[in-house]
C-alpha cells in the first residue's frame, strides 16, 4: 500500500481499529440535535476516545479547532430526507476539496441495489483514483439499500452486505462502513467477503446497552471497528457513549465492562 495511505490511514484509527464519529447529518436532516453546538460535540467525542470525525467540507473550520488531535474525513456526496429519494446521492465535494479543508481521509456513500447504483459506482470507482494520486485513503459507505433487493430485511442480510464490502474493495477503497447483520456468525461472512477492515453503521437508535452489544458482536463477527454517528452525538452525553464504544473496540471490553468504564446505565439511550 502507498506510504501516503498507510500514514493518514494511521491518523484515523488506532493499532488498526477504527472509531469514526459522522456528524454529515446536517445536509440529510437539518440541524438536528448534537449538530447545532457541533464544536462542542467534537470536543466530547473525540476526548471520549474517537479516532476521528467525518463532515461535509464546510463544516470543516468548525471541526479542526475542537478535535483534540483526532483524524478528520471530509464526505463526498449526500442526499435529504425531504428530497425525492434519499438513496439519490449527489456530488457534494471533491478529493483536491477534502485536502484543502484538511482531511486525512474522504468517503463516499454507494446504495447498492438502488437505482442510482450504476452512476454510484462510476462516481466511487473515479473518486478512488484520484485519491490515489493524493495518497488519500478512501472510505467507502457501502449499504445493501434499494427497490432491486429482495426479502424481508435485505438491508440487514449478510449476503447483501457481503456483496456490498466487495464491491467496495473492487473499486479501490481502503476501509468500508456498511450495516450490521445482527449477530456475530452472520457477520463473519460480510467480514470475510473482502479483505478491507470493516466498520458498521450505528442504525436505528436504541438503548445503551443495545449500543454496545451490537458493537461488541461485530468486533466478535471481525470488524474492525464503528462509524457510528447519531448513536453517538445526540446522545445525553456523547462523549461518555464514546467511551464505552471506545472501550469495546480499542481495549476489547465487555458489554458489561465497556457500560461500567464510561459510567452509563443499561437503561439510558440516545434520544432525538
């Protein structure tokens, strides 16, 4: 792998796992809570333990101020949730953009299955080239999300999911986010479909605990770590949810242990 890579890659993970808090939410749903005072947020997380944040480009001026030496990831396309179709995401920034604004890293969000997956791939597999040229490293958010799939949950399905990691990889990236299967044996085949380090999304909000349990069966199914956004900052205490998410993936703690080192209660949550 490139030296440029490797380096920045270093700089948003820690001995090869990775906490990644995305805060891009603000183009998706508005100024929703934990986005308003988002230098604050920062603040918390990143002393809570993560590795690095990930914004749009403008937010940029507010990030690198308030990130206590954690990594940052400029996102590279978006959609809103009061658009036509949310799945439809668009062109928002570019490598030579993201580098500028500072960024270690970009991403970039592919739906496979939707109808925009053909332009999605053209998009990611160009974006990969031209990161390489940068040596920066690319992170791919890659969902099984669609009209074209089939199924009950297929946005869950680890045969879905495990189709998404590889095409990610395929197209270049170095690192790829994509939705956790619900359990761990599952999960070992999306871990096991391609040879990049595999982060899940948060999802839905629930309880602490459910937090943490769902983090702690990925990193028993393989995963290399999290990039989990409203789970985190529009927590009552995002930098204490941080820490306990930290303490799973970086120390490889309990459920039980990682909810009583950040001191949290099983019943508390993340709330809109």
């Amino acid at each position: 792998m490139d030296a440029g890579i490797t380096a920045r890659l270093d700089r948003i993970s820690t001995g090869g796992n990775y906490l990644i808090v995305p805060m891009d939410h603000g183009i998706t749903l508005g100024a929703i809570k934990g986005l308003k005072d988002i230098e604050s947020t920062i603040d918390g997380i990143t002393r809570g333990g993560a590795d690095a944040v990930l914004t749009q480009k403008g937010i940029a001026p507010r990030v690198h101020p308030h990130k206590n030496g954690a990594g940052y990831i400029v996102h590279l396309n978006a959609s809103t949730s009061v658009g036509p179709d949310s799945n439809d995401k668009r062109h928002t920034g570019t490598v030579k953009e993201a580098i500028r604004a500072g960024a270690d890293a970009v991403s970039y969000h592919i739906n496979v299955g939707s109808n925009y997956e053909p332009d999605q791939i053209s998009e990611l597999a160009r974006i990969t080239d031209v990161a390489g040229e940068y040596g920066v490293p690319v992170l791919a958010m890659s969902y099984a999300r669609g009209a074209n799939l089939e199924g009950e949950d297929p946005e869950h399905d680890a045969e879905y999911l495990g189709h998404a990691v590889r095409l990610a990889e395929e197209l270049g990236a170095q690192v790829v986010k994509t939705a956790y299967s619900g359990d761990a044996d599952s999960f070992r085949h999306v871990v096991e479909s391609t040879r990049l380090p595999v982060v899940i999304a948060g999802g839905a909000k629930g309880t602490d605990r459910q937090t943490v349990q769902n983090v702690r069966g990925a990193m028993d199914g393989g995963a290399a770590g999290v990039s989990m956004g409203r789970s985190i900052f529009q927590h009552d205490d995002p930098e204490a949810i941080t820490r306990a998410v930290s303490a799973i993936i970086h120390d490889d703690a309990s459920a039980d242990e990682a909810l009583d080192v950040a001191g949290l209660s099983e019943e508390a949550g993340a709330e809109a």
